[in-house]
C-alpha cells in the first residue's frame, strides 16, 4: 500500500470528522476534533484559549483580507495596509510588531527560506520605514495554504492569549464579545501604556470584568476620535462592527458556531 502524504491523511481525518476535507487544519476542523476528545475524554482540565463565535471570527479576517478569494487575487504579496504597520504578510501578520524568533517559528518552512530570510530584514520597522521596504519584497509570494495555516494555528492563538492576559474576565462574556475584543487586540495590540491613545484600552479592562457589554461597546466605539474617517474609514467599521458584535452577545449559540483559539 502506497504511504500517504500528510496532506491526504489530514483529507481523510477530515471526512471523517464530517467536515470540508480541504487539507487545511483551520478552526472548523480544530474545533471538530475539540468536541471529539472533549465527547471520549472530558472537557479538558485547563482552558487557556478563547471561546469565540465563527461570525466574529469572519468579522476579523473581513477587515484584515476582505475574503479568502480577495486575498488570492490581491494580498498574496507583502503590503504597508498604512499608519504605523509594518510590512503585512499572510492574514495580517504584522512583521512590524513580531519578534524575529516568533516570525521564525510560524513561517520557516512555509514558505521558501530566501523569502523568509528577505522578509526577516523587515522585522521591526513600522510607518514610513515599513512603507520604503516593501518594494524590496513585494515580488515575494504567500499563498493562501500557508497563510491560513499560519493564521489559525499560530495568529489567533497568540493574540487570543494576549488578549485574555489584557483583560481578564474575558472568558465569562458571550462568545460574540469575546470576538469582537480578539479584534480588536488583533488589530490594536495589547499594550496599556499610560498614554491617550491607548486610553479606551485601558477603561476596557474594568467593564470585561464586570460583564459590562454596553460599557465596552461604548469604549470601542470612542476609539474612533484616533483615525480621520477620510483617511481611514475601515477603522471606523470595524469598530463599529466590533461594538455592535458586542451589543448583540446575548445570544443562544450552536455548538457549530464556536470556535475555540
């Protein structure tokens, strides 16, 4: 019997598992094989991830890429998405805002090594000095395989372990709000520096601990005041859609619609 790939056992776990057999291991896939051990084993003994809904989830990955086919017409090469990003590969994997070793970890081996090493020289620089670097890199190529690979096996469970660190409490909210908050860590970061800029960040941290959804809701809405709505309008929709999501978290929720990351 001929050895099978790696790619066409993942195949046929996922049959298996009854669900899409695209030989990714992304969150419907991740969250099917949750459920089964959860089903054989029990619950397991420490949650250290986050419990969000697949439509916050698509929320995200919206505003980072637009769609998966918008990302393989347009943002499969390295851009500067503007103000102070760093060069941006993959589903908004900021190389800006990564340590060399994180980027290391997550890319070698993805993606050839005399790409790696190239974008390996960007690391770090963010703005203007992000901007005058991508003409350097932008013949490389990230397919969407490895982009999404990388996305929902090492993106998300970074910034969800961010985000529950910055605020705690964030477990007890509806799996909306948690979303909504990964979102919005996904896109901000997760620094409570005493400065304004970071000050709606900041007043979060007691409204996630008291549940207060329309206090977040309100907080993530006042970040706005930080971004020309000429200059950058999808700022302003996402959160706006963040809030909303928030809003809205009192909900009953399918097992289907959870994602654990």
């Amino acid at each position: 019997m001929p050895q099978l790939t790696i790619d066409q056992r993942l195949r046929d776990v996922q049959r298996r598992l009854g669900v899409r057999a695209d030989g990714i291991l992304g969150p419907k896939t991740l969250s099917a094989l949750e459920r089964m051990l959860d089903s054989h084993l029990g619950p397991a003994p420490v949650e250290a991830n986050l419990t969000v809904s697949r439509g916050s989830l698509d929320t995200l990955v919206k505003f980072e890429i637009s769609s998966f086919a918008h990302y393989e017409r347009e943002l499969s090469n390295p851009i500067w998405p503007g103000a102070q990003s760093g060069v941006t590969v993959g589903i908004g994997y900021d190389l800006g805002h990564t340590p060399a070793a994180r980027v290391e970890r997550d890319w070698r081996g993805r993606i050839p090594d005399a790409d790696l090493d190239r974008l390996l020289t960007t690391v770090g620089l963010t703005g203007v000095a992000a901007r005058a670097l991508v003409p350097g890199v932008a013949d490389i190529q990230v397919p969407l395989a490895p982009a999404r690979e990388v996305f929902f096996t090492a993106t998300l469970p970074h910034h969800a372990n961010i985000t529950r660190r910055v605020y705690p409490g964030i477990e007890a909210l509806p799996a909306d709000a948690q979303g909504a908050l990964l979102s919005l860590v996904f896109n901000r970061g997760g620094s409570m520096r005493n400065h304004d800029r970071r000050r709606e960040m900041r007043d979060l941290r007691p409204l996630v601990a008291a549940g207060d959804l329309a206090g977040i809701a309100v907080q993530i809405r006042s970040m706005k005041r930080l971004w020309d709505p000429q200059v950058l309008p999808g700022l302003h929709r996402r959160r706006d859609r963040e809030a909303d999501l928030v809003v809205g978290a009192v909900r009953a929720y399918s097992a289907e619609e959870l994602v654990r990351v």
